[in-house]
C-alpha cells in the first residue's frame, strides 16, 4: 500500500509499504495464512482479513523496486468483495489460461505503524469501488 500526499505520482509519495524482493526476483508478493481468506464465488463473497503483517516502509516506489533503505512497519487489511455487476468467462487455449470472474464492489479499511508513524483509513463503508474482481483461474499444467 502507498501513501501519498497530494497528487498521486511517484514525487508525492511519502510511504510504500511491501515485503520487499526475494533473492529470486519476486517482488511485493508474500503467502498469507489460508485462514486470513474466505471465498464463496456461489454467493459472489470474498474477505481477506489480516492484522499486524510485518512488511517494510521503503518510503517511495523508486527505492522499493532498488530494495533501497526501509524501515520495519506492519500493516493490517480488512477487505470485502461483494455484489455482482458482471460474469466473465475467459478461455484461451494458446496461453493455457481458464477463468470464471466476477466483477463486484469491494471496502477496504487498513491501517500501517511504523516506529514513527501511524495511518488509519477511514472506515470501510467510505471506499469507492472504481474496480474490484474477484475468480478461479486455471492455467499451465493445470489448464485443461
């Protein structure tokens, strides 16, 4: 999650909170306990609940993608899928990808703590939906 103040661009931003870059080049993406994710596409629902992740403040997206200086921080992550504004299905046999959406509304409330600082979203019934998805996919060797 990044913080900005004012206009959002790489010169106003003032947090960028990730895990950071594995030896392996993955970068910003980290196993969460199945526990902190509910989902029920029959019912078109989603949750991803999680509280004080320990991550990283690397300030600003420049020095993220360097893996430049960060600070220690952790964050928490209330979120909601819901509704249905569209059913898509995909299939596309030359790059072995399947998948069934939903294109929904979601809410979000999160909060991230550093030594120093501390951000409070407002409260999730405020969040504005400009897109929200939520699906199963299949692809590679388990396309079929």
């Amino acid at each position: 999650m990044d913080l900005y103040k004012g206009q959002v661009d790489p010169k106003h931003q003032v947090h960028d909170f990730n895990p950071g870059i594995t030896p392996s080049g993955l970068f910003w993406v980290i196993r969460i306990p199945d526990e902190s994710v509910e989902v029920d596409l029959d019912e078109a629902e989603a949750s991803m609940d999680l509280s004080d992740l320990d991550i990283e403040d690397y300030h600003d997206i420049v020095n993220a993608v360097h893996d430049g200086p960060s600070v220690p921080a952790n964050v928490s992550y209330h979120i909601r899928w819901h509704g249905v504004k569209d059913r898509v299905h995909v299939r596309d046999e030359k790059n072995e990808f399947v998948g069934n959406f939903i294109e929904d509304t979601a809410t979000i409330r999160w909060s991230a703590r550093t030594e120093n600082f501390k951000f409070v979203s407002d409260p999730a019934n405020t969040s504005t939906t400009l897109f929200a998805e939520i699906g199963k996919e299949r692809n590679g060797e388990f396309f079929s």
